[in-house]
C-alpha cells in the first residue's frame, strides 16, 4: 500500500491550483486551440504524476534488528570508504552513502534504535550531492545515535542542486526506533552513515537500496 506523505501536502495543493488556473486562463484566451489545450493537458497530468510519486510514502514490512544496521534512504549506493569524521566521532570511520534520484522515496529512516546523543543542523551550499565536497559543504543534518550496546552510529542528511529543504522529526536526547521516519529531503539528495571500523558491510557500490529494508551492515 502506499500513502501519500505529509510533506507534499503544500506542493500538492500548489500543483493543483496551478493545473486549474492555468487551464483556466487557457480556454478563456483560446477556446478554440485543440492542439495547445492537448498539450497543456499532457503537461499538467505530467506534472501531477511527478508530485504524487515523489511525496509517497509506501508501507513496508520493516525491519528491526539490533545486530544489524539498516539503511536510512532509499537510492543507489555511491560511497563505501574509511574515511576520518571529524565534526563528532573524530576518528576514522566507515563511510557509506546512498544517493537519492528525484524517483526514489525520499522518506528517511533510522538506521538503528536508540539515543539521539547529537543532533545538528548545517545551512551551506548546494552542491549535487554526488560532489565530494557535499558531506561537508552542502546544508545538512548530522545525528549522532548511541545504540544499547554503546556503538555510536552517525548519519547525515544533505541537501542537493535541487533540494532544498531539509526536514528532520528527531531531537538530541530522544529515544529513537529503527526503520522508524527521522526525516524527509525534497527533490534529490544523499544519506551519509558513518559506522566503527571492522563494521562488517552488506552491500556494495552501485547497488539499490530500501530505506528500512536493507540490510547496510552487521555491527
């Protein structure tokens, strides 16, 4: 089954007046324009289609495990590195990052259970969100979530060339459930997660992933 997400309701009840009013003003200048009402009709379900599909939120059988980290978005997968993170955990780390196309459900979810040990918002730029640069330039979200086991888990959402708003429903200090929503980014982007070295990875470059299915990793 699936839903339609809060967050279109603004662009959706836009989209709608749009469509209405602009044929409206089409058949009242040219009544007559078969060809020109045709196209503008294709336009409009065109665009309608593109704003439904984007902000739906489709049910799923989640997944919860407390050995497993599950990945936040889903996309393709664009980065597995060591890298070293320097803004929280300071050390080196396991970087994965999932890319988000403008087709790809754009909810995001925890990757893990457990407390929101940090949280932050970055304003930045807007750079396209497979850009190397875009983990540390573009605006972005960072949380922190400690598991009961004590494994610190990090993950970023980040803004694109097209995204441009960043929406996150967690706080520093909160109890958070895996595949439970945490955010939602419009329009393209990237989830980055950042996992303890020896972090076992359970997928690979350029593969799908499912938000709150796919199993990223075994801690």
């Amino acid at each position: 089954m699936i839903k339609f997400h809060k967050e279109g309701y603004t662009s959706l009840a836009i989209c709608i007046l749009f469509i209405f009013v602009s044929n409206a003003l089409l058949h009242y200048y040219l009544p007559n324009t078969r060809w020109l009402s045709g196209i503008c009709y294709a336009f409009s379900a065109f665009i309608f289609v593109v704003i439904v599909q984007f902000f739906r939120s489709p049910q799923r059988k989640w997944v919860i495990n407390p050995s497993q980290v599950i990945c936040p978005a889903d996309g393709k997968v664009v980065v597995i590195e060591d890298v070293y993170e320097p803004e929280y955990l300071k050390t080196k780390c396991v970087q994965v990052s999932i890319f988000m196309s403008p087709i790809n459900v754009h909810v995001n979810r925890n990757p893990v259970s457990g407390i929101v040990k940090y949280f932050k918002y970055h304003p930045g730029k807007y750079l396209v969100a497979w850009h190397p640069k875009s983990s540390t330039e573009n605006e972005r979200t960072t949380t922190v979530v400690e598991t009961n086991n004590g494994v610190k888990i990090m993950y970023r959402q980040i803004a694109g060339a097209l995204a441009r708003r960043i929406v996150w429903y967690i706080n520093e200090g909160e109890n958070v459930t895996q595949s439970q929503q945490f955010g939602f980014i419009k329009f393209g982007s990237r989830v980055d997660i950042f996992l303890p070295l020896g972090t076992v990875i359970n997928v690979t470059l350029q593969q799908v992933v499912k938000g709150g299915v796919t199993v990223l990793a075994t801690i």
